[in-house]
C-alpha cells in the first residue's frame, strides 16, 4: 500500500463533497472570531455586573414605569394635604440628614437626589414647589416581596432633570449598588401630594403624573479588574480549544485521502484480461 499527501487537492475535494462538515467548520470559525473579539472588548471595557440582581437604575426605571394619580373622588383641599406620617417622617430626616439611617425595625430611610424627571397629565398639575406621596409594595419596584415602601418625590423649580427622592424600606429590599448622591435640605417647606399607583385611563377630575428616569452610569455595579480578567481567560481558553478541533478536522480531511493505496499500472487493465480456464 503506497500513498502520497496531497493537502490542498485533499481539502478541496473534501470540500466540494462535505457541504455540511464545512458549515460545521465555518461556525466553529465563526464562534473563535467572536469569542476572541468579545475577550479584547470586555478587556479594554467597563461592563456592568450581570449578576446583580438590583440597583439604583432599575429601581427608578421600574420607578417611571408607574402612572401615579390623584383620587377621583378627593377635592382640592384633600388633594393639597400632606400625608401625617410623611410629615413626620420628612422633620426627622432633616434633623439628622444622614444618607443612611436603620432604625430598631431595620428599615432604612434615604433622601438621595436622583435622574428623574416629571410630566402632569393638564394644565392643573403643576410641577413647581410641590411633592408627591405613595405607598408601594415592593413587588412593583421589582425589588421582590410584598413589603411596604414608602415614596416621596420633591421638585423644585429650576430642576428639570433631578429629583430629590424619600425613601424607606426594609434594608435587605434596597439595592446595594453606589447610592445617589445626597439631597440638599430645601429651604421651602413642600406639602407634598398623595397618589396612588393607576393602570386605567384617568378619570376628569383627576391629575395623572408620569416619571422619566435616566440611566446613570455612576449607579451601575461594574465588573472588578479582576473579573473581567477572569472572563477573558476563560473566552481565550475555549476559543484555543475550538480553533484546536477545527486544525484536528482539516488535517483529518487532508490525509484520509493519502490512505487509500495506488496500484501502478503497466498498461493493460485488469478486467481485460481473459480468464484461464482450469
């Protein structure tokens, strides 16, 4: 048995008669490019942490999503009254004005200036020295539970694009990411307004306010240096094991031919040769 390599003729017959094992080829090709492209990007790249499940920035985005309405039925008097526990909750804050204060039943009470910007459904619902006032629970902040949290968002005129936001919820419900900054005590005293969260077109007599919320960079969980190190390790690692397997395939292809044996002939073919009769 004799043979000889013939690379290239190899894999190009091998080509043209193996359409679907060069598919094969050209999507493990395809994964190393991308594997390798993905490495150098997340090398030379913040990226956020995917693996935190909370902060700052999905809380005011789920925060915005929410359509915050006036009661129908409460008149303008009730309207402008502040909630009793609210104003209670809000001296306390300005007495200590600390960012984070854990009290015996282990709820934590923020006042943080946050990306959040208002609109009123009319002409009525001013957004100039006033406040807003809710109650949620913590499943429609996304935060997980059924706890009750309360809300309260201050706006001031000449601040269209930051609010000042009172928080307290229970301290394992908050995200742990980089806080806000704090907000400055306001000179005004605000009467903030109670809403009430509202999936339905609004009635006439009610104010309807929406919530836009914009992404901060600076309140996202990056990953560490050496996280990203881990990741691209791991990328080059498995993209040197496909490239690996796609040279073990291509040599494979270029030799199988080379095993078949090549007979000499001297001219007279086999088949033509008469049989001898016994």
């Amino acid at each position: 048995m004799m043979g000889s390599w013939h690379p290239v003729t190899n894999l190009r017959d091998y080509v043209s008669h193996n359409p679907p094992m060069v598919t094969f080829l050209l999507c493990m090709l395809s994964l190393v490019i991308s594997f390798v492209c993905l490495g150098s990007y997340s090398y030379s790249h913040t990226l956020p942490n995917p693996d935190t499940a909370k902060d700052w920035n999905k809380l005011l985005s789920s925060l915005s999503q929410l359509q915050l309405c006036t009661k129908a039925s409460a008149d303008s008097s009730v309207l402008a009254s502040p909630a009793p526990s609210l104003l209670v909750e809000q001296k306390n804050d300005k007495e200590t004005m600390v960012d984070l204060t854990k009290t015996s039943s282990s709820v934590t009470h923020l006042h943080l200036k946050v990306p959040v910007a208002l609109t009123a459904s009319s002409a009525r619902g001013s957004v100039k020295h006033f406040g807003l006032y809710t109650s949620l629970r913590a499943s429609q902040l996304h935060l997980g539970g059924n706890e009750i949290v309360n809300v309260t968002l201050e706006f001031l005129t000449g601040n269209r694009t930051h609010t000042c936001l009172n928080i307290s919820a229970p301290s394992h419900l908050l995200p742990l990411s980089p806080h806000p900054m704090k907000c400055p005590a306001f000179k005004k005293n605000i009467s903030p307004i109670h809403v009430e969260v509202s999936n339905q077109l609004p009635a006439a007599s009610q104010t309807c306010y929406s919530l836009h919320s914009k992404n901060d960079p600076t309140l996202t969980v990056m990953l560490t240096q050496e996280e990203r190190t881990v990741a691209v390790r791991h990328l080059l690692e498995v993209s040197v094991f496909l490239l690996g397997v796609c040279m073990v395939l291509c040599l494979a292809a270029s030799v199988k031919r080379s095993l078949i044996p090549c007979y000499h002939w001297n001219g007279l073919d086999l088949k033509s040769e008469p049989l001898i009769d016994s």
